[in-house]
C-alpha cells in the first residue's frame, strides 16, 4: 500500500440526515428568490443544488421553507462544484455552513472534535 495514503477522519460536527421530508422541508431559497433543493442537512450546514453559481467563501441567506414557516438561515459556501449541464441550463451542487446551528435539526458533535478541513470545532461552525 502507497504509504502517502491515510484514511480520512470524519470532519463533520454534526450528523448530516437525507431524510429532509420528515424535519418538513418543504422548500429552501437562497435570497433573493433563486430556488435551491435541498439534498442533506445537519444542524451546522446544508447540501444544495440550484441554478444559481455559487462561489465558495460567499455569504449568502437561505429560506427554509419548513411546516408552513420560512426559517431565515445565513451561511457560507464552503464548496461548490458543477452537478449538471445540459443546453438549457447548468446546476451547482453546494455545501453551505451555517453561521449559527439550527436547534431543530439536532445531532451536534461533542466540542471536541474536528470540523472541516481538520479545524477544531471550537472556531466556525460548519457542515
């Protein structure tokens, strides 16, 4: 084995869930008004695709669209890549971590351990 390979150490701070149905999400916007779907979320961050670019370190506000409420959520684009190309359109996948957790999602990881990209936990709070 390539000794410049090492395994990969779960760098979320919290459990992420695809089930976004039963939390009764129902839709998400990213401000102004740009639908965005969402694919996973965790108390500290959230998977999207939409059509609108999304470059990584920009601010950016989401709307949630959950139980008949809209619940106002900023954030930062921590990554983004190109999900989709056809003739009409182009989509982008993003990971967005949120500047404050959301209590109704639930799963935070002990203080402890590491975020993203092998940041303690204790700095900013993301996916």
């Amino acid at each position: 084995m390539d000794s410049s390979f090492r395994p990969v150490a779960e760098r979320r701070l919290a459990k992420r869930t695809t089930a976004v149905a039963e939390l009764g999400i129902r839709q998400a916007k990213i401000r102004p008004g740009h639908d965005a779907a969402v694919l996973d979320i965790s108390s500290n961050g959230v998977l999207i695709e939409t059509a609108l670019r999304l470059m990584p370190g920009r601010q950016i506000e989401l709307q949630i669209e959950r139980r008949g409420q809209i619940t106002p959520v900023r954030g930062r684009v921590m990554r983004s890549q190109v999900a989709c190309v056809q003739p009409s359109r182009v989509s982008y996948r993003g990971a967005i971590g949120f500047d404050q957790p959301l209590a109704w999602v639930g799963g935070h990881a002990k203080q402890d351990e590491y975020g993203v990209h092998g940041e303690p936990a204790g700095g900013r709070v993301r996916s």
